[in-house]
C-alpha cells in the first residue's frame, strides 16, 4: 500500500475506505456495524483516522518483514504490528466512546463492543 492510495481519504466514501483498508474481516465488520448505528461525521471522522492510522503500520510492517533475514525477525515484526494494531483499536473505541458519550447508541456501542473482543 502507498501513502498516496489513501492521500484523499477524507473525500473517498467511508465504506469504500474500509473495503479498500484490506482489514482483518472481524474488524471491517465492527467499523461496518458502527457506521450502520450512527454514520454521522462524528463517527466517520475517527474511523478515517483509524484508517491512516492503519495504512502506515501496515506499510511498516510490511518494511520489516521483507528486510527481516531471521525467524526472529519476522516474529518480531509481525508481534509490533499486532500491538501497534491493538494500540490503533483501543484509541478507535475510546475516541468513538468519547464522541457518542451522550449519544443514545453508547449502551448499542458497549454491548456490540463486548461481543466483538471477548477472547
């Protein structure tokens, strides 16, 4: 991915931005069943961000694993990407969390958000 594929991000649909993120398919579902409660630009508007967010740890990790020349590495880099990618969600949810605070969809969001992360 290049950072000029996302450069006009803000002006793409938010649905087309998601589908063209290629995010794990459990996560494209959320950002898909949030927009679906409440697609106002107070949501979109995080969920762009996510998405930046997004492109750039994906394109260093994809830096790091073809420079890796060990097992180590490779594990090492996929073990960042997958923290900076929890990181990433958290701040999603927690922006989102704030946005909708006195929103009627924050009990919808905290149940959906329950569902969606249990291990």
């Amino acid at each position: 991915m290049s950072l000029c594929v996302y450069g006009n991000i803000s002006s793409t649909s938010i649905y087309k931005a998601i589908h063209d993120a290629h995010l794990d398919h459990k996560l494209e579902e959320l950002l898909l069943k949030l927009l679906e409660f409440n697609s106002t630009p107070n949501v979109q508007e995080p969920i762009r961000q996510f998405l930046l967010n997004y492109q750039v740890m994906s394109e260093n990790f994809s830096e790091s694993y073809h420079r890796a020349n060990s097992f180590e590495q490779v594990l090492e880099s996929y073990f960042q990407f997958s923290k900076n990618q929890c990181v990433a969600i958290d701040t999603l949810l927690e922006t989102l969390k704030i946005t909708l605070d006195k929103d009627h969809t924050r009990e919808e969001l905290a149940m959906m958000l329950k569902d969606s992360f249990t291990f």
